[in-house]
C-alpha cells in the first residue's frame, strides 16, 4: 500500500505550446511527451500546456492521448520553481521539487508509470540494458545529445522551410541515418553473433540439419526469415535461451572456434540497437514529421478529368471490346483509354512518331493509330499472339499509319517523339521511360506490377537523388510491396496507403525525369475505379 500511495503522489506536467500543424503540437518536445504518456498509457499527471506566444485557435483534439486531464496555462501561472526552469517539467506537491529537460522527464514518466502498475514490466524495459537510456546528460552523451536536442530541433526548423522548394535534408538527419547504419553493439553481442552465425550456417545445409535451438524451436520452412532477422526475433523474445545442459546446449566446433572477425555483424532493428527504447519514443515522432514533409504524396491535377471519347460514333474494331473481354472489363479499359489518348493527342503534332510499348493486344495503339491519322504509330510487343490479334483488328480498320513489331523494346532503336505504355509491368515502366529519355521523347506511361520492381543491370532503386538520400533500397522495396496492396477486395484504408505508396514509388521515377531534364507529373486516371493501378507519369522534355 506505502508504493501504490507513492505512486498516487499529486504531480504537474508542464508542457510549452507554441502552435499546432498537422495533428503534431509544437515545440516537438511537447509531442513526444504526450507520445510517451499515450504509450504508457499514462493518467498520473495533470498536464498544463503553456502558451509560448498569444494563441486564440487551440483545438486538441486528435492530438492528445485520451482521458488525460490537460489544462491551457499562462507562464505567469507556473508554479514559481517551475519559472527557473525549461520546459517539459513535472513539479511534485507542495511545488518545491521539480524535475525538468526532456529526457528527465521521460524516464521520470516511464518510472511513475511502472510504479502505478508493476505488471508493466514492458514499460520499465524502455529504458533499456541497466536502465541507463538517456540518462547521461547531453553535454557528455553524444546520443542524448542527438535525441534530445538536435534532432528535435533540427526537424522542427526543416518543417518550417518553405514548401515551394525541394528543402534539404538536414545533416543532423544524416548523421542519424549513419549511425543507424553501423553494426550494433549490445550485451551479449559475441553471444548473438554466434548464434547468427549458427543460423546461417543450418540455413545454407538444408532442412535435415536446419533444426537448431537458438531462441526457439524452427521449423525448416522458418529458417528462411529467422536466418536473415536474428535482430528481430531477439527484440520480440529478450533473448529468452533455454537452460539446457551443457553438452546439448554446446556449439559446433566450427561455430565455437570461428574468430570474432569472421562473426556476422549485428544490425540495427531499433534506435540503439535489438530493443526498442526511450530512444525510440523520443526520435519516432520526430521522424514521422520529417519524413510527412520531407517527401510529400501529391498528385498534379488532372488536365481534363471529364474528357471521354464518343466510343459509340468509332468503329467497332476500334474498342477493347473487340479485344476479347467482359463487358465490365471493357468498359474500364475505356475509361483507362480516355485519359492515355487524352494526353498524348494533345501533345502530338502532324507527323509525330508514337510509339505503344508493351502494346499488347493494341488497345493504345490502335486508338492512337485511328484518332491521330497524320502521326506514324508503332506497336511494340514481345508475345506473338497479342500482336497478331492487334494487327487483325486494325486490318478490320484499313489503317495504313501503324507498325507492329514483335520484340524486346532494347531492340528497337527508332527515332521516336512520344512513347505510351499502358501497365508496363514492374521494370517495364522504367524502361519505357529510359528509352523516350535516350531519344528526348515525351512519355506517357500507367505502371504496374509494383511489387515486381527491382535493381536490375540496368537499373538501382531508388532512382532520383531526393528519394537516394531517404530510403534505402530495403526500405523502397518494402514501399513497392505496399504499392500494390490496391486490390478492390482489400479494406477501404489498406487501399488508401497503397495508393499513397504507389505515388511515392512513382514520384521517384518523375523526380529521377526531373533530374535528367524533363517536367514530369503524377496524374491519378479519372475515374480512380477504372483500376487499382491507376496512376499515370507524364513527362515532357524541357
């Protein structure tokens, strides 16, 4: 009963309010404590915002964690030991002990919280191995330093830079994302590396000998994640290994007498290292902030979302229906129709090359072929069949402007001036592109296959600089796996993040345009429904 009355002792949180953008609170400081408390779920503290500066819009909703108890202060109404002081800070009744600076005040949290229920040992776990997380002071730890000072402010003045302009990625962020990308170095370090080592090794040898105990009992078919995620599996399991007797328990001599050099290196799962800490809850939202402002997901607007093609009044053989497809089907194809021949009528001009790459069946090309008489048309196919059928159906039409080529589109190497690909899949877009890049032609492509991308010979991810200094291969390629999660049977929201994830992935091909001397726009089809793959990159050479 004498810790849980300790525990009830009546405390003061005072939190600095500037103003508020996006569902963040500013300064940044006054986020991560209220992120804390909503992680702790944490109802201890009365919180006092205190305005920095006059504010008559004050809406808090959506930005504080429920039932906390937050009242809206002036400075004069601190409690006057709290006046000597920086904010964040916690004054304990009778206002005589005060605890201020946002790492003390964190672990003070994450030590109340524990104290007010001790079967959340997880929450006592943030601060990490002997409970030392941010607790060396910021003028001696280069770490506290970093989470507590300069990344917070290093973001809070990026969010402030004008959105007109590509802002630079601050050095402080970088200096993170080095150290993030050092091997990690934690207790039982040798310990774990051996054990990494001993996955690997039954991993590569086959299942009959991939049953090994490291942390748990694996199945063969688990090896091939377990062996590339040791980091992972020890922050999920706090490194619970069996007790087990010593000669069962003893490693393989090739695994005990491997020299320390020849161990694999340890990578980072979260900021200081297997375990996710205090460090994690103050760099997270500072981090969720940067990377929001830091690569926006923005459509340009649509040209001319209403415009559709009169497909009652062209010849039969010129529709998708003609294609052999459902009616519905069809009529999506149409819809997808009217904003690729959109675009491209309007940029082509009286004796304009176009070419229809990954042409398929021809719906593009044969479109274009029709509607664009004085314009030479080349369909380029590698599947015989589909250009077979797309050579008959514009036979049916006496079009006498159209080529079919049946090959890889390395292999043809024809001056051109606008190149149309309508769900080139995977790497196919980014060749289509290429190629009008080399040969100075507009694009006009729809992607596909998202999930499909990656590094070629010819081709590294991400592509453009801004995108480069943001996210690492892994990291985009876990963004391409989200990119095609647009099927219409998935729920509304994951269909929302998939459509922000597809924009991402192409707004990396139009800045890597951009780059190379084109203006570029990502454009969602008009309507959106005509199909889960429905952005379009249009670009233009300067």
């Amino acid at each position: 009963m004498k810790g849980i009355k300790k525990s009830l002792t009546e405390e003061y949180l005072y939190l600095d309010f500037s103003h508020q953008m996006e569902g963040c609170i500013f300064p940044l400081h006054t986020s991560v404590t209220l992120f804390l408390l909503s992680y702790c779920d944490c109802k201890i503290f009365k919180v006092g915002l205190v305005l920095t500066k006059e504010s008559t819009d004050i809406s808090l909703k959506n930005v504080v964690p429920q039932d906390v108890e937050i009242q809206i202060i002036s400075k004069q109404e601190l409690p006057a030991i709290v006046q000597n002081c920086c904010l964040p800070a916690v004054v304990e009744k009778p206002d005589n002990f005060c605890r201020a600076g946002l790492a003390v005040v964190l672990r003070h949290i994450i030590q109340k919280s524990y104290e007010a229920d001790p079967s959340k040992k997880e929450i006592l776990e943030l601060l990490g191995f002997k409970k030392t997380c941010l607790k060396a002071c910021a003028e001696v730890s280069q770490w506290t330093r970093l989470c507590e000072l300069t990344i917070p402010l290093a973001i809070e003045n990026f969010l402030k830079e004008s959105s007109d302009q590509h802002p630079t990625i601050p050095a402080e962020i970088l200096q993170l994302e080095r150290k993030l990308s050092e091997p990690v170095r934690v207790h039982n370090d040798d310990k774990l590396r051996r054990q990494k080592l001993k996955q690997q090794k039954a991993a590569g040898v086959g299942p009959a000998h991939a049953k090994s105990k490291v942390l748990r009992q694996e199945t063969s078919e688990e090896l091939d994640s377990s062996s590339k995620s040791l980091e992972l599996q020890v922050a999920f399991s706090k490194l619970a290994v069996y007790e087990e007797p010593a000669t069962t328990n003893r490693e393989p001599s090739h695994i005990r007498k491997a020299k320390v050099s020849d161990l694999p290196s340890l990578e980072h799962v979260f900021a200081e290292g297997l375990y996710f800490t205090l460090a994690d809850i103050v760099l997270l939202p500072c981090i969720h902030h940067f990377l929001e402002k830091g690569i926006e997901v923005m459509f340009s607007p649509h040209p001319c979302p209403t415009w559709t093609l009169d497909w009652n009044s062209l010849p039969a053989a010129v529709s998708p229906k003609e294609g052999k497809m459902s009616s519905d089907r069809a009529l999506r194809k149409q819809q997808q129709l009217n904003n690729l021949v959109y675009v491209v009528t309007s940029q082509a001009k009286p004796g304009d090359r176009i070419v229809d790459f990954c042409s398929g069946g021809g719906h593009v090309g044969i479109v274009l072929a029709h509607m664009l008489p004085s314009c030479q048309v080349t369909l380029i196919e590698n599947k015989e069949l589909s250009l077979i059928r797309a050579k008959k159906r514009s036979d049916e039409l006496g079009l006498s402007n159209i080529w079919f080529i049946q090959a890889n589109m390395e292999y043809f190497t024809g001056m051109f001036n606008i190149g149309v690909a309508l769900h080139a899949c995977g790497v196919a877009t980014d060749m289509v592109i290429e190629h009008c890049i080399k040969t100075r032609a507009a694009f006009v492509t729809c992607p596909c296959c998202y999930g499909f991308i990656q590094n070629t010979s010819k081709f590294n991810f991400p592509k453009s600089e801004q995108f480069k200094k943001t996210l690492s291969y892994k990291e985009h390629m876990i963004l391409c796996r989200f990119a095609d999660q647009t099927a219409v049977q998935l729920p509304a929201q994951r269909r929302l993040i998939g459509k922000q994830c597809m924009c991402l992935v192409d707004l990396d091909r139009a800045r890597a345009a951009e780059e190379r001397g084109y203006s570029v726009q990502v454009i969602s089809m008009e309507p959106e429904s005509c199909s889960p793959k429905n952005n379009m990159i249009v670009g233009v050479p300067i």
